[in-house]
C-alpha cells in the first residue's frame, strides 16, 4: 500500500534527521545552564591536589571547619582544573554539554534499538532533558548523572538479553567513586537488581512448590558477581571505608535543607519546580492509560525516585533519567495500542485512497527538505551562540559573584584577619583568595558543623546576634551581600567602617 | 433491638472517633495571625449593616475598592466569638471540619465493602491536614469540597437525586471563601467523563442522562452570581493565585516542605494516589486522571491546598487499595489473605459499642473541656498585647509601621485609634505595598526613603527582626517602649 512504502521511506530518510536536530537542540538547550557557586572551591582543590601531588584530609580553605574533610570528588577536580587551565573556561561550558548530550543521546539511542517508538522517545528525551537542564549545572552530580544512566541501561540490557556489557559496571563503579558521593545511587541499583533477581527466583519457586537449586540461579550469576566486584571497587578510593560515612553524612544534613536551595524540596513556583510538576502529571498520566504497565521492580524505582525528588530538589536530576527509561516504555504500549484502533478504523480508507498515494513521494521530498533546513538552520543558530559572548559567558558573573569587591581585597593585603563572609560566594572567594586568606563559610555543606551554617543564617538576616558572633571568632572584616539586613545594619553600626561597596557586595573594616 | 443496634452501631463509632482525633488536633491555642481582622471585619459589618466597599484599616491602600470575599464567614466568627467567646470559635472549626471528614468517610464507605479501610483512609486524610485546622475561612472549602465529591461520586453510581444541592452550595461558597470555583471544575470533571463514556460507547442517544448534571453546573453558576460584587468576584480568584510576593513570603502560601512530619503523610497521600491510578483495572480514568492533575497542582503550589487534595483523593486510594489487596489474594492462590469485607459481626456486640461510644465520649470532652488556660484562649506570649496598650494610653500621632503578622492583631485593638501600614489581606494591599514593606522591614536600600515617603513617624516591630534591631543605632529615631515581644520606636 502506498501510505506503507511512504513511511518505510520515511523511516530512512527521516530518523537519522530527527536524530541530529535532538542532539543538537540538546547541546543549544546545554548552552544556556545558569551558573554553579560550587565550581570555584572544585577548581582550587583540583589546584592543590595537582601542585602538592596529595588529596588534603583537613580543610585548608576556611578557618571554622573543625571536622575531617574528604574531597571525595577529586578525581573531577583535577579534571576541571586541568581542562580549564588549557582551554579556559569555555571547557566547562562544553564538558557540561557532552554531558548532557551524552547522558540523553545515549538514551535516546538505546530506546531506538529497543525498538521503542522512534518519535515518543525523542519527545520525551527533550522533555526530560529539559527537566534536568534546569538543574544541570557545572557540578560533578554530573557525571553521576550520566553514569546512573549508564548503569541503568546496562542493567536493563542485562535482564533483556544477559548481555556481557553488564561487566563493564565494577570498572565504572570504581571511576564513578573517585569522582561523586552520588556513586551510592549506582550501586543501590545494582544491589537492587540483584536481590530483587534473586527475590522473584526464591518467590517464584515457592509459588510453584519447587526447591530452588543451581540452575535457578546460573543465570543470574553475573550480575550477582558484578555486585560483590562493584562493592568491593568502592573501597578503592583515597579514604577507604570513610567514604560511606561521607554517604550517610551527606543523606542526613538537615541545616542543608534549610540553607541551600537544591536540598530543600522543590519549589513549585520557580521554573524548574513547574517543569518538574508537568512532567510528573504527564508521566503519571501515560502510565495510567498505557496498557504496557512498569514491572514491580520498575515500579518501585520510580516510586523511590520520585520519593528523593520531592525531599530534595537535587534529586530531579536522577529522576530524569530514570524516569526517561521507564515512562517510555509505557508510552510507546500506549501509541501502539493507540495506532492499532486508528489502523484497524482507517485499512478501508488507505485502501481505497488512491489519490493519498500517488501524493505520499512528494510528501517524503517536502518533509525531507524542510527537515535539513531545520538542522542548518540549528547549525548556523549553534555556531552564532558559541561565536557570540552571550553562550562563552563570563564565568564571573558581576551580578552574581562579587568579583570587584574580591579584587578589591586582592589589592589591599593590609586587610587581613579573621574573615566574615557570605555563604554562596565563599567558593569563589576561596578560588580567588586561597592561601592568603580563609573564609568564614563555603558551599562544602558535608564540612561545617550544623551551628556553623545555623549561625550564619541567622545573623546575615539579624536573628541571630551579630555581636555574640563576633565576640565569639572575633572578625576583622565582612564581605557581605547587600541583600541582607546585615549590610544595613553594620553601615549604622559605630564599630564597623564601610571601606568599598559596589552594586551587590559591601566589605566594612572594625574601626 | 434494631434500634439498639442503629443507635449504637459502627457509623456513630466512626462519626465519634473522627470527632475525637479532630478535637485532638483542632482544639488547640488560637495562633491565627489573620483570625484578628476577621474578627473586626464581622464587628464592622454587623455595627454598620454594610459591608466596607474601600479598607477602613490601613492607611496604604485607602482608596483601592475592597471586595470582602469572605463576608459571610466574617459574620458568623464573630457572633460565634461574641456569644461564646473563643470557645465559640473553636466549636464552629471543629463543627466544620468534623463535618469535612464525616462526608468524606460516607463516600468512602460507599466505594469499597472494608469498612476498615475506609478508616483508616479517612484517618490518614485528617492527619494529612492537621496544619491547616486553623478558624480560617479555607476550612469551609474543605467541607464543601468534601460535600461535593460526595453528592458526584453518588451521581456516579447513578444517583442524581442531591445534584440539586450543588447550587446552594455554590451559594454559601461564593461568599465565604474564594475557592468557590472549585465546585464548577469539579462538576465539569465528571460532565467530561460522562460525555466521553457516551460518545466512545456510541450511547449518543443517551446524552439525556447528563441532563441533571449539566443541569446543576449551570445552577452552580448562576449561583457564583449570588454575592454582593456578582461577576467582579471572579477577576479576584485569578489575581490571588497570582500573587508572587505571597508565595514568596508566606509559609502556608509557599510550596510543602518535605522535611516536616505532617507533610510526609502528603507525601505518602501522594505517592499512594499515584499507585492507585496507575494500577487500578479501569480503562477510562477521565475524571481520576482530571482530579488528580487538579488538585495535585493545587497542593503541590500551597502547602494550604493539602487537604483538598487529601479529600478528592481519598476515594481513588480506596479503589486503588481494594484492587492490589485482591491481587495479593489472587497471587497467593486466591486465598483471603488480606479481608475485603470487614466482618460487622463484632459490632453487634451492643455492650462493646456502648463501651466504646462512652470511651470516646469522654475523650471528647477530656480535650474539649480542660482549664481553660490551655484551649480558650489565643496565644497571647506571641501577640503585641503590652505594646498595644502602651499606644492606646500614651497615643502617639502619625502613622504607624508594624509587622506584617501583627497587623491583623492591631487592627482588632487599635482600629479607629489607629491604622496599619501592612496585614494578613494582600488582595487589598496589593503587590507594591507589599514589596515596600518588605523592603524597609529587610532594610533594602531605599528602606529609609519609604518611611519618609510613608511620613512614618510610629514603628512598632519586634525586637529580633533587623529592622528592630538597626532602629536602636539609627539616628533619628528613639526607643519609646520595649518589652520581650515588641519594640516601639518614635521619629525624632
């Protein structure tokens, strides 16, 4: 039939087209990520572990910090600091968008060659890459990011086909430890792929009134070892077994989810939290109709997922990724039953629709054509970006950063002492200033005590005493964000003198 | 004997227990910032027999046209407080949300055969919502949410005959609080559903079935005209839920927190609504798939909004429950593992009930009557209560700068003597005062030039907050009067 041919035709022409316009709406949508506060403090431990050959084990950067630190994302770090001091920033810019396109294109290729609908999966893959982009920053949850997605296709492959690939998982898992805390997420997926493996043979040969023997379990036996391997390759990482201290210290940092804004819950009023609400509805609502429901142990996954996401922000990230995989499936069940009542309704009509055929070939070169003016036209659009200052943006953002209040202290070493400063720019002060000064306070939220970030939270917004704190790690001079009433107040204040202020940060000296 | 048994059966337990676990959480201080203006709003009305048309209260927004949308609660919380003090007030809460939760078990019951399940979902809803049991008109939504998905889901199963009180309903709605429109979305959910079951089952000729419905949506509409602004009501209810600076500064206006333990339970609520709709056998889930997208949107935007979501889910999580507990059966080889009809021999045990009924009874009045210390009274350690007295007799002139949570306080004290700057009402208010009250209470830039420009000369504020704080080293301005609560500090 000539509707068939057409989109067999289609099917040639046209995917490989599709293919390239996602990839490169995704490296278009990757060029516009807001900026991260970590990235300053990364860099400068990339610094310190390249120049002194060593990984500190105490703070060097602030003079509050009184626990052990565990840079646990070293391996990032120095792959940041090298790949900056070679390329500049602009190395970030694009190591975030290979990222990014890595983690979605990969996907979206699986999905493909599992014979998903082709359309619904690049659909949902710029929608949940849209998701995670409005958190995708600069920080190393990246790559753990596109290592969960690689660990969870892996393991999908694994219960499809028993696939070698799934011995690809322990060396990953040993890369996956030396760059990001978030290898726990990986590793959670392979425990629990293999217990719930192991849990549906034992339940299975109950519910059938069989012993379990050997050949039940032969062929689950790969991903059993992996598992044991994959658990061992974490102890190998400069800090041993400290590393899961630094897990379960990090899942239960509760000033964290007062103080910084990506470890509380969503906020369904910024864009990020609608983003996340509509993708969750319409997640919920393809599930809902589809015929081909999630699996119990898919099922469960995108529960707990979901469960992350809703106690802390950060998490949506992982759950783009995983929810891609599984809301696909059931989307492409959806279409297929879907087009299969519109086939059966329509056969008649096609048949006898000879007018629709002979129309079909100019259709194919009509589409074709405007499909390659499209990726041209991206092309040209992505070449301009990156030509233009408005996508190599200055990773010194002025209204962001206090880059000239910084440079001013710089200039001035006679200031110098005991620092009070403000949380979000302590990173970069540190890259900035490090070693001649120390801060007060820095994105490292697993490092300060709980009173730390308690007590500055307080007293920049005056409900907690400011003199109490000064008595107490005596300052000799704030650098501070005139958003907050403390600005205000110490510009009243007869102890304190007012030495540089420009649009966003004020730095007083005591008199 | 069967009398016996209708007096003391299962129902009046349930309706006796949901009032205890209510009065447990309901009857407690009242620390309601805004119950203060509304108090004075229903004073004003019914001395005056008028409803204000411009804010008589602050002196911000004098001539900005005032619609007091919720009128009628104004009215019926003050002669509840008139009367009866503020026991008066905490009876109406508890009255209105037993009568939330009671209509809710009803549907409950009628949509599964285990009466124990229904109990514990409606128990699990109350516990949902517990941080919005404040004497705030929003209760009234609930109830009349509540009343609504009662009087639909026994449409829904073919009874049309109580579509008839929609209307009325809308009525009372209208004019008590601005989620009014909420009983028109719903009944247009189940208007789609209908209509899309008769066109997909080719039933065209039975279009008359919906008449009833499309009867009393129509009814509910001509119903939202019954208030005293009719149409201009409706222009109202979108600029609320646009307000930026509300949802930034208000808690209960602001997103769920889920670190807080209450808010788990909606978490849980949530996750188990998800479950339900996605594995419950129905092929068409219009009006589920609707109420779900709906009401998670609304709760999921304000933390205030859960209970309605907890409400208007309640009966799909009971589907959703009775579904996988006759899968777990079916697995296990179609052995009753898990009961779906909960045996009611137990309570014909007459003696058991009475026994039950008197325990209950008495743990109703044990939280309900207690020294009054601890439930008659708002919570006067947090309210300017000295500080307000303080400017009564000494009677500063000029304008006075409070606190926003304070305002409603200060205008039941103070009003006419004097007039605040900023309260609970943001519709009157509207988005620049609040940001420039923001802005001198954070002591942005220009927070000096608006006091100026205010001709502020009186500023009452607490003795903690930055602005309270850098008035003390502030030149120009004296401290009049100070205690733990409240600072005042006049002009010089």
């Amino acid at each position: 039939m000539g509707n068939f041919k057409k989109s067999q035709s289609l099917d040639v022409n046209l995917k490989p087209i599709i293919f390239i316009l996602f990839l490169l709406l995704l490296t278009i949508f990757s060029l516009i990520a807001p900026a991260d506060h970590d990235i300053w403090w990364h860099l400068k431990t990339g610094e310190y572990i390249i120049q002194t050959h060593s990984i500190p084990h105490q703070d060097i950067f602030s003079y509050t910090a009184e626990s052990v630190w565990t840079p646990y994302s070293w391996l990032a770090e120095i792959i940041y600091y090298l790949g900056v001091s070679f390329l500049g920033f602009n190395f970030l810019i694009f190591l975030r968008a290979a990222l990014l396109i890595a983690t979605f294109g990969i996907t979206a290729f699986v999905l493909y060659r599992w014979k998903y609908n082709f359309v619904l999966t690049i659909i949902l893959s710029l929608l949940f890459s849209f998701l995670a982009l409005s958190l995708w920053g600069d920080g190393p949850y990246l790559f753990s990011a596109f290592f969960l997605t690689i660990f969870f296709l892996t393991l999908l492959q694994w219960e499809r086909t028993k696939s070698k690939i799934i011995w690809i998982l322990p060396p990953l898992t040993l890369l996956w430890v030396n760059i990001h805390i978030n290898f726990a997420y990986g590793l959670a997926l392979v425990i629990y792929f293999a217990v719930f493996d192991f849990l549906s043979i034992v339940f299975g040969k109950i519910t059938a009134k069989k012993k379990l023997n050997w050949a039940d379990i032969r062929n689950s036996l790969p991903l059993f070892v992996v598992t044991v391997i994959s658990i061992l390759a974490t102890f190998l990482n400069p800090f041993g077994l400290r590393i899961y201290r630094e897990v379960f210290h990090m899942a239960n940092l509760p000033i964290s989810y007062a103080v910084v804004e990506e470890f509380a819950s969503p906020d369904f009023h910024l864009f990020y939290g609608k983003v996340f609400l509509a993708i969750t509805i319409l997640a919920v609502i393809i599930l809902a109709l589809s015929p081909k429901k999630p699996d119990l142990r898919s099922m469960l996954i995108f529960i707990f997922i979901l469960v992350l996401s809703l106690y802390s922000g950060r998490n949506i990230i992982f759950l783009s990724v995983l929810w891609l995989l599984i809301v696909t499936e059931s989307a492409s069940g959806l279409a297929e039953e879907l087009s299969k009542k519109t086939r059966r309704a329509n056969t008649q009509q096609i048949k006898n629709n000879l007018l629709a055929r002979s129309l079909s070939i100019r259709h194919i070169v009509i589409i074709n054509f405007f499909a390659w003016l499209a990726v041209v036209f991206l092309i040209i659009l992505l070449a301009y970006k990156i030509l233009t200052t408005g996508v190599l943006r200055e990773y010194e953002n002025e209204k962001i950063f206090p880059v000239q209040a910084v440079e001013y202290l710089c200039k001035h070493p006679e200031i110098k002492g005991n620092m009070f400063n403000d949380y979000s720019w302590g990173g970069y002060i540190i890259y900035k200033t490090y070693p001649e000064r120390k801060v007060f306070i820095d994105n490292r939220n697993q490092l300060y005590e709980k009173s730390i970030f308690e007590k500055f939270a307080g007293v920049v917004l005056l409900t907690k005493d400011w003199e109490a704190l000064d008595e107490e790690y005596s300052f000799d001079y704030v650098i501070i964000n005139k958003e907050y009433p403390l600005e205000e107040f110490l510009n009243h204040s007869p102890k304190w003198r007012l030495i540089y202020e420009d649009k966003i940060a004020s730095i007083f000296v005591k008199k | 004997m069967r009398n016996l048994e209708k007096i003391f059966s299962f129902d009046f337990i349930i309706f006796l227990l949901l009032l205890v676990l209510i009065s447990a959480f309901s009857l407690n201080p009242v620390r309601d910032p805004d119950i203060w203006y509304h108090l004075k709003i229903g004073e004003y009305i019914v001395a005056n027999h008028e409803i204000p048309k411009y804010d008589p209260f602050s002196y911000t927004s004098p001539h900005k046209p005032w619609l007091v949308y919720s009128w009628l609660f104004e009215i019926g919380t003050y002669i509840s407080y008139k009367n009866l003090g503020w026991l008066g007030i905490l009876l109406m809460k508890l009255f209105i949300l037993q009568l939330a939760f009671w209509f809710l078990f009803l549907t409950l019951r009628k949509q599964t055969s285990n009466l124990l399940l229904a109990v514990i979902v409606t128990v699990f809803a109350v516990l949902s919502s517990v941080l919005a049991f404040t004497p705030r008109p929003w209760i009234f939504s609930f109830a009349f949410t509540s009343l609504t998905i009662y009087i639909l889901e026994d449409y829904r199963n073919g009874n049309s005959s109580k579509l008839k009180w929609l209307p009325l309903i809308a009525v009372f709605w209208v004019n008590i609080h601005i989620l009014f429109p909420i009983i028109f979305i719903l009944i247009s959910f189940v208007l789609v559903e209908k209509i899309v079951q008769l066109y997909l089952s080719n039933k065209h000729n039975k279009i008359k079935e919906i008449y009833p419905l499309a009867l009393a949506g129509v009814g509910t509409v001509i119903g939202f005209f019954i208030n005293p602004y009719t149409w201009r009501i409706f222009p109202l209810f979108i600029t609320i839920s646009q307000e930026k600076w509300v949802y930034q500064n208000v808690s209960e206006m602001q997103s769920p927190n889920f670190h807080e333990p209450f808010i788990l339970l909606f978490g849980v609520f949530i996750l188990v609504s998800i479950l339900s709709l996605i594995c419950i056998p129905k092929k068409l889930k219009i009006y589920e798939i609707l109420i779900f997208c709906f009401f998670a949107f609304l709760s999921l935007d304000r933390t205030r909004n859960i209970p309605l979501f907890a409400i208007s889910m309640s009966p799909l999580v009971i589907v959703g429950m009775n579904h996988l507990f006759s899968r777990i059966n079916s697995l296990v080889h179609n052995r009753n593992y898990i009961s779906t009809n909960t045996n009611k021999q137990a309570f014909k045990i007459i003696p058991l009930n009475i026994l039950l009924i008197i325990l209950l009874i008495a743990t109703f009045f044990w939280i309900l009557v207690p020294g009054q210390k601890r439930y008659n009274y708002p919570y006067f350690k947090d309210l300017p209560m000295a500080a307000t007295n303080f400017l009564l007799s000494k009677k500063p002139t000029g304008n006075l700068f409070n606190d926003f949570d304070s305002g409603g306080f200060l205008i039941f004290n103070l009003y006419p003597q004097y007039k605040v700057f900023i309260d609970g009402r943001t519709t009157v208010h509207g988005e620049k005062v609040l940001n420039e009250y923001y802005y001198i209470y954070s002591l942005e830039p220009n927070w000096q030039e608006l006091l100026e420009k205010y001709e502020i000369k009186t500023i009452l504020t607490s003795p903690k907050s930055a602005l309270g704080q850098t008035l003390r080293i502030t030149p120009g301005w004296h401290l009049i009067y100070e205690d733990n609560i409240s600072v005042i500090y006049r002009r010089m």
